[in-house]
C-alpha cells in the first residue's frame, strides 16, 4: 500500500498554460498505476493536489507560482449579501447527491454547457467519452449533486469528491439559459452547506490564478485560505 513517502510522480514536458496566455506550464502528476486510499488522497489535497478522472495533479512550474490552491473554511464562512440573495432565489431548487455516471440526461445537460459557455475552452467539442475520463473514471470517493427545478428538470451537476476534512468541488455544469439564478455560486453555496451538515472543514475550490479573470469568482468567498509556500494562509 502507498503512502506520501513512497510515492512516485512525474512531471510532463513544458506546455502551453491553460490559464495564463503565452506562458508554458508543467504539472506534477501521481504516479497512476500506485494505490491511493481515500486518506492518502485527502493529504494530497491539502499539499495542493487535484483530481481530474484518474489522474491527480498538481501545477508544477517553473519560476512561476501563479496557481494557488484555496479552500473555502465552512465553520467561518460569512456569506455576502449577493451570495445571500442569490441563495434566496434558488430555495425552490431539489438537490439530490447520486453516483458519479453517465447518462443522457446528464449529457445532453453537460453538452449545453460546453458548448455554449465554452467553446473557446481546451474542453470544446464535449463528447460521451471526454465526459467520462475527466468526470466519472477514478477511483476516489465521488458523486454528482443534481439540482432540479420545481417542474423536476435538471439544470445543475456538481461533482463533487469526499475527502476526510472536507469536500472537494471538482466541476459543475449548468443550464445555460439559467443566468438569473447564478447557479455557479449556488452549487459553491450549497456545498459549502453540505460539508457543514457533515461535520466538514473545508470545502475544496481548486487553483486560483490571480491574473485569470475566470477564476476572479473564487475570492468572492470570505474567509478563504490559500497554500502559499506550503502552508494554508486565512484571507
């Protein structure tokens, strides 16, 4: 069984940055082929790791330290008065917590996102197969969150891992045609709620890029605590 110190892991070659335009990055990956439990995986977390399908990664840069992991504190979290309202707005929403899969039903809902949101993405053109290997392969704890409207129709996924300190918030899909009821910070919100309700610390959120306008949303978030050089510092 593999353990923080035995494991093995492996950078790629330098490669264009998702984030930051003419900027190459490199990423740090755990070995694939080692045995990670659920434990270890929750370490991983919190030394900045990430999971997407079966691999789990971390940036992995020269000379550069423009991703920082931040995590949402639960137990301190004070909601703005934007996030409030729009908690507000979707009180009418159902919220179930289902495996992790593929259906056409997510799909179809996953594909509208990609497509119409994302379509200058690195993710563009969605696909059955793609859906798979970044949202349901892997062998860590994981779920999907659904959340339906009062007329029972899906507009949200959150994938979601479970951690021992905490949640982490993978992805999440959407309606596209849902702008009013900003179901991205709503899945955060609800989340963040979920973790509290278990007896959870943190809710996970992934790297923040400071000159990445698409990840500007993270800070919206107070307290929130980031990993600078290898320890988590309250913002």
């Amino acid at each position: 069984m593999s353990n923080l110190q035995t494991l093995r892991f492996y950078a790629t070659p330098p490669h264009d940055c998702s984030y930051l335009p003419g900027r190459k990055a490199k990423t740090l990956f755990v070995d694939p082929q080692a045995s990670i439990t659920p434990e270890i995986y929750s370490e991983l977390s919190d030394l900045g790791f990430r999971r997407s399908g079966s691999h789990i990664y971390r940036p992995h840069c020269d000379n550069c330290n423009a991703c920082v992991s931040v995590r949402i504190p639960t137990r301190f979290f004070a909601p703005s008065k934007t996030q409030r309202r729009i908690w507000r707005r979707n009180d009418d929403l159902k919220v179930k917590r289902v495996p992790a899969q593929l259906t056409i039903e997510y799909y179809r809902l996953y594909d509208r996102y990609i497509t119409e949101r994302h379509a200058d993405g690195d993710m563009y053109p969605p696909s059955p197969s793609q859906f798979m290997s970044f949202l349901v392969e892997g062998k860590q704890p994981s779920c999907f969150y659904e959340f339906r409207d009062p007329d029972n129709q899906l507009i949200c996924i959150a994938v979601t891992d479970m951690l021992d300190q905490g949640l982490s918030a993978l992805y999440t899909f959407y309606a596209p045609d849902q702008e009013k009821r900003s179901l991205g910070t709503y899945a955060i919100l609800w989340q963040v709620e979920e973790a509290k309700r278990q007896g959870l610390d943190y809710l996970y959120l992934g790297y923040w890029v400071r000159d990445c306008r698409k990840m500007n949303y993270k800070t919206a978030y107070r307290p929130l605590d980031m990993l600078i050089a290898d320890r988590w510092v309250r913002v």
